[in-house]
C-alpha cells in the first residue's frame, strides 16, 4: 500500500463533457426502528455484490460521497457494481424534523434496518463502504451478518464505546460549543477548521444551516452512545470479510483507527493512512482513495 502514499492529486476531476449523471432511484422502507431512506445508482449486475454506502454524522450520502463516487476514475470502477446510499433517518434531503421526544435508533439499532433495505431491493451480498457513524454501523452490520459482507472500506472508524473520560469532556465541550461546532470538530482536525479553507467554509454552511439540525444532533447522540463492538485480534468477535482501513494523516480519529487496526486480522485488514487528506479523505483526496479502493477490489478478487 505504500505507493499509494504517493500519488499527487490535486484537485477533483469533475464528470468529463458529455458524461451524463446517473439516474438514480430513491427508495423508502419502513422497518423496525422507522422508516430509512435509499438512493440506488446503476443496475444489479450477476453475481457482483451491491456496494452500500453509510454517511457520517452532520452529513448525507451526497455531502458525504459524491466527491468519492463522482471522481472521474471511479467510473470505469462503479460502472460494474449497483450502488445503494443508504441516508440515516431524518438525514435525507427535505426530511422533516421529528416531533420533541421522538425517540432515534441507536446505532446499533440502524445496523438493524440495513436487512430490510437489501431484502426490498432482493439484494444478497454487499461490499459496505461507511465514514465515521456510518463505519461504525456497516462494522457492526457485518458482525451480525457476515454471511452476507463480502469487504468493508471503514473511514475514521471508532470501535470503542466513550470511556468515562471521553463523557465528561464531550458533556464539558457541549457546555461551550454549539452542536454544529462539536461535529464539525468530529469531522475535521483543528488544523483544517483552523485553515478555513473554502472546503471547510462550504461544510460549515451546511451543518450551521441545516433544516434538519435537530435531527442531525439525534444521529450524533447516537454515535456518542455508541457501544464497544469488541474486536479481539483471534477471538470471536472479528470481521470476517476483507477490510481497508481508512484514515488522514493527524486526523481527529488517527489513533482509534490505528487501535482497530491492531484488533483486526492482519491476513484480511489492509490500513491506508492518508498524508495531506485531513478529517474526510473521500472529500479532500478522492483520487488517492479511488486507487486504493481499486487494489482492494483486485484483492477481493
């Protein structure tokens, strides 16, 4: 993986004259835990398994992905997979704000809606690609059914529960900042919001802004209430399938990723630390993490 260190990219390639965006069909699906809305881009190909996309906290799978998935050399990569963007509850575009009290998933609990999204759409196996939340979620998607995960790209993952400590510093932040500077600082690193570059300015704008705010902070409790999914490096409980493990370079979740790395098969898990990408290497470097995606994939066989 080392090579990959180096390719130079800089800047995103837009879609090229006279490619035309995808069509795309959205879906819902009521389950258990509520109703969960679906984007599904391209069609089912035999044989392939679906590549399901979750987003993180403060974003949705467009805000999240369509750097990642718009990247000119992606297309000769999706061109063969149908992809399904799964949008956590309320984080749809014009969700309405759920009624005071509603009570949101956990998110062990939105792991639990993923079945019925591949069950309505008669898909069987998946290769899940998620960013911080939405990593966690495919992870613990993929120790409940790991039947049916045939790979996992996990970006700024966390498996670990907020110790005591952790609690007491988010409830002492809360008390000083607001909830979009909170996730804002879960998505970037200091030194980014710090910089304010037109990246950060243009994010900033979305969570501040967001209609659906409220629901936005339902999702980031649900993260910050997020149980230890217990990884041991040959135990029970560990990821069946091959995993890239995905992170910037002095990211704010560097030291989580690099933890779950060392609780993981190493004959399965391939760790990517990104130089120069920052909170959100799908956004800053999507080229870089195309071509990493592409030596999973090949990998995969």
């Amino acid at each position: 993986m080392a090579e990959l260190q180096e390719v130079q990219i800089t800047e995103e390639k837009p879609l090229l004259p006279g490619q035309t965006p995808e069509a795309a069909k959205t879906h819902s699906v009521e389950t258990p835990y509520g109703s969960v809305t679906f984007t599904v881009y391209g069609t089912p190909k035999p044989k392939r398994p679906a590549i399901l996309t979750y987003h993180d906290v403060g974003l949705n799978y467009k805000s999240c992905f369509q750097p990642l998935f718009q990247f000119e050399d992606m297309q000769e990569i999706i061109q063969n997979f149908v992809r399904v963007h799964v949008d956590a509850p309320g984080m749809e575009e014009g969700a309405p704000v759920f009624p005071l009290g509603y009570q949101y998933p956990s998110l062990d609990q939105l792991a639990d809606m993923i079945p019925c999204v591949l069950q309505y759409l008669n898909f069987s196996t998946i290769i899940g690609v998620g960013v911080g939340a939405g990593a966690y979620i495919l992870a613990r998607y993929a120790l409940n059914h790991p039947d049916t995960v045939e790979g996992l790209v996990l970006i700024n993952i966390d498996p670990n529960a907020k110790g005591w400590m952790d609690w007491a510093a988010h409830k002492l932040t809360g008390l000083t900042s607001s909830i979009p500077e909170m996730i804002l600082g879960h998505l970037f690193s200091q030194e980014e919001l710090s910089g304010n570059s037109e990246l950060i300015q243009k994010y900033r704008n979305i969570i501040t802004h967001a209609p659906n705010l409220d629901n936005i902070e339902l999702y980031w409790n649900s993260y910050n209430n997020r149980r230890d999914l217990n990884f041991e490096r040959g135990g029970d409980i560990t990821l069946k399938c091959p995993v890239m493990l995905v992170v910037g370079d002095q990211a704010p979740h560097e030291d989580a990723v690099v933890e779950c790395n060392s609780k993981l098969d190493p004959t399965q898990t391939s760790f990517l630390k990104m130089a120069d990408s920052g909170g959100q290497p799908q956004l800053t470097q999507p080229g870089k993490l195309t071509e990493a995606f592409k030596y999973f994939l090949q990998g995969m066989g």
